[in-house]
C-alpha cells in the first residue's frame, strides 16, 4: 500500500463550480499534513497546511480526519486558474514531506 | 528573498553517461532536500540533509546515485551512470521550520 494515495483525476469541471480531492495516508504516526499545488512544468508550492479542526482560506476548505487517516480539499467557486495538480503531503516529525502523486484538475470556460 | 537556485534547468545525456546537479538553498535554511519527480507522479525523496550531515538517504539508489553537501550550504547530486528511467526533474528544496521550498527544478533526459 502507498503511503499517501490520491484519486489521479484528471477533474474536469466547468468555471463556478466545486470540486472535492480526497487522501488517504497508511502511516498512523503522520503528524502534518499539507496541499501543495504545482502548475504544469513548475515546482510545487504550499497551497494551505491542514488541521484537524478544519481550517479555510478563501474558496479553499481543507479537512482531516485522523480516525480514517483521511484528508480532503474542497474548492469552491471555481475559477480557471485554479487548473493545476494539488498534490497531498504528509509527514512525521524531523523527517521529509512524503507527496501523493497529485490530482489534476481543469477548470473550463 | 532569493528562493532555491537549482542549475542546469535541462539536461539531455546519453544513457550509460554521467550528470550532476547543483542546489543553492535559501540562506539560512539547515534543511536541504533532493527530490525526484518522474512525470506523472509525486515528487519522492531521494535524500535529505541536516546542514552537511545526511538524516535520510534510505530512497537514494547508491549504486549510481550520489550526493554532498560539503559546507552545510549548497549540494550537489550526482548521477553515474544514468539509465533511461533516470529521466525525471530533480527538484531540492530546503526548510527553516515547517515550511519547504522548491527549486525550479533541473529537468534530465536520459536517451
């Protein structure tokens, strides 16, 4: 089982919409957890870190679930520049970022 | 703030010869990472070092990978002899804290 998986996509979806990406992670001892989006051709960068209260930026909405080792990203509203792949992260203390390998998401006129 | 410096940004080779990349991390950060990206798929870690000290190498294929970070500052990784499935972006990153920050990349093509 990979540590990190991901529905690969790709979303095709209309502008105005709302997306949701799910994550699943098998190590229960994970202690961050992030989305990072990464546009074609480029580096990935930090989107929003997840906590397990919830936490919202904008149209963004990110969730964990602990109990399930689930994460998942909702975006609403959705606009073409949203159009990447967002890639969960995990990881434990001291160690490196363990990736999913991504979600693609397209967002037409 | 200069951000993580990576060169070459392309690369081509012939397979069976040797390449080697070079990181520049943002100043001050302790932490630097290399990682691989084969198109299609997450970035996985190839190693990752504590200033000049390696914490994780557990992923890096030594029989033909290997990397330095002599002065806790800037690394390279090198690659001898590269294979066709070598053919990836290589991305270092480095971290203060929580926070990583990539490169732009080196992008390899092995042919």
């Amino acid at each position: 089982r990979k540590e990190v998986e991901q529905d690969p996509g790709p979303f095709n979806v209309p502008e105005g919409a709302t997306v949701a990406f799910n994550c699943t992670y098998s190590n229960s001892a994970s202690q961050s957890f992030f989305w990072y989006r990464q546009d074609c051709r480029k580096e990935p960068k930090l989107l929003m870190s997840v906590y397990s209260s919830g936490n919202e930026d904008g149209r963004f909405t990110a969730q964990l679930n602990r109990a399930s080792q689930y994460i998942s990203l909702l975006i609403r509203d959705s606009k073409l520049s949203d159009s990447a792949t967002y890639l969960c992260v995990v990881n434990q203390a001291g160690t490196a970022l363990i990736f999913g390998k991504g979600t693609t998401l397209s967002v037409s006129s | 703030e200069a951000g993580v410096a990576q060169s070459p940004r392309y690369k081509i080779i012939e397979k069976r010869q040797s390449v080697a990349f070079w990181c520049n991390p943002i100043s001050g950060h302790a932490t630097l990472y290399w990682y691989q990206q084969i198109l299609g798929q997450g970035p996985k870690l190839l190693i990752q070092f504590q200033n000049n000290g390696v914490v994780d190498d557990s992923q890096l294929p030594k029989d033909r990978f290997s990397a330095e970070r002599l002065k806790g500052v800037d690394s390279t990784l090198k690659i001898q002899p590269a294979k066709l499935e070598d053919s990836a972006v290589y991305l270092c990153a480095s971290s203060l804290g929580d926070t990583i920050y990539f490169g732009e990349g080196s992008w390899l093509t092995v042919v």
